[in-house]
C-alpha cells in the first residue's frame, strides 16, 4: 500500500478536524465530535497501528491468512469507524471494557471471521461491515494472497453484491460517497437514505 494512497485517506479524515479532535491513551485518534448523536460520538475513529508482533498474533487467531493489502492497512490503522459506524473496517480488540475511554476499541474482526455463513468459502477473508444492513466486505485469496479486489456481500449469505478492482479504490470511492451523506457538522442529511453501497 502506497504512503501517497495513506496520505489520501489521512487527507480526507482532516477534512473534519476543524470541528475537533482527541487522541486516547490507547492510541485512537477521534475525529469531529457529533453531540448531537450523543454525548461522546464521534464521526470518525482512527485506531493505533498494529506493530508486527500484534499483527502475528491477530494472524494465529485467525482461520484465514490476512491479505497483504489489510496487513498493511493494519500497520497504518487497527481498523477504522467512518461516518458515525457507517462503515467499520475492523482490527484487533485488546479490551472488552465497556466503560471509559478503553471501550473505544475496533469492531473484532476475529468474531466477524468466526460468524461467516456455513457456506462462506475458507479463502474469503472478511474485514468489514456496513451498519445499515450488516453487510459485509472480505477479499477472496482465492485470487492469491497479493489481490487486492474487494468483495461486497450481504450479511448472512454469500451473495455478492458488488466488486471493487482495489482496495484503495474501494476505500476511497466509499469515503467520497459517505461524505456527501453528512452535512459539514458531520450530520446525516437524510437519515432515511441507505449508507451501503
């Protein structure tokens, strides 16, 4: 993964700073309070980076090797919450807490490797959802470890519903069309209108 494609997204998610910022002790950088969904939401959440030892023991938890792309992906950001949980790209949970600032950890993308549909082939690796419906996004290694193209399925089948070539593309593309969802304070214009894809 490219420093520039990092730089992009790093780019689009200071869009948002004016607002505010807070960086926590576990290394989660919070982005643009929303007091008006409650009274700690924040838009956007950007977890600490794995190091590679944290990054081996997420993998021997794992039934699915990590693709490349997410490894490096990863090492960048322990997963990442856009647009109020719109899209969650998931990590490594280092605490169940539920209170505090150690609650804010990344959805566990351990469980959602776990609870994949019977039919679910062994090479999809799954490393995001949608809150909207509960869909989810893997990367089928059937395509070899080094692919990079994003699937799209529903939530508890094996339906594909779209296909992205990259996952930098796809990240990207999904920002940019979530962003124009939310207004510059970080609402949601029209909260009946789907945040998937």
């Amino acid at each position: 993964m490219s420093d520039s494609f990092l730089k992009e997204i790093e780019e689009r998610l200071s869009g948002w700073e004016a607002s505010g910022t807070k960086k926590i002790a576990n290394g989660a950088k919070l982005i643009c309070p929303v007091p008006s969904v409650a009274p700690e939401a924040w838009l956007h959440t950007q977890f600490g980076a794995l190091n590679l030892e944290q990054l081996n023991d997420l993998q021997n938890q794992l039934d699915v090797t990590i693709p490349s792309v997410y490894r490096e992906f990863l090492m960048w950001s322990n997963g990442l919450n856009l647009f109020s949980f719109s899209l969650r790209l998931m990590g490594l949970r280092f605490s169940y807490s539920r209170s505090g600032d150690e609650a804010r950890q990344p959805f566990d993308i351990i469980a959602l490797n776990d609870d994949r549909p019977m039919n679910a082939p062994k090479e999809w690796f799954y490393f995001g959802s949608y809150e909207w419906d509960g869909t989810k996004v893997f990367i089928d290694l059937s395509e070899g470890l080094d692919t990079t193209s994003v699937y799209y399925c529903e939530r508890r089948t094996t339906k594909i519903l779209n296909r992205w070539p990259d996952f930098k593309k796809w990240l990207i593309d999904e920002n940019d069309r979530l962003s124009a969802l939310y207004d510059y304070n970080g609402i949601c214009i029209n909260d009946s209108v789907p945040t998937t894809p």
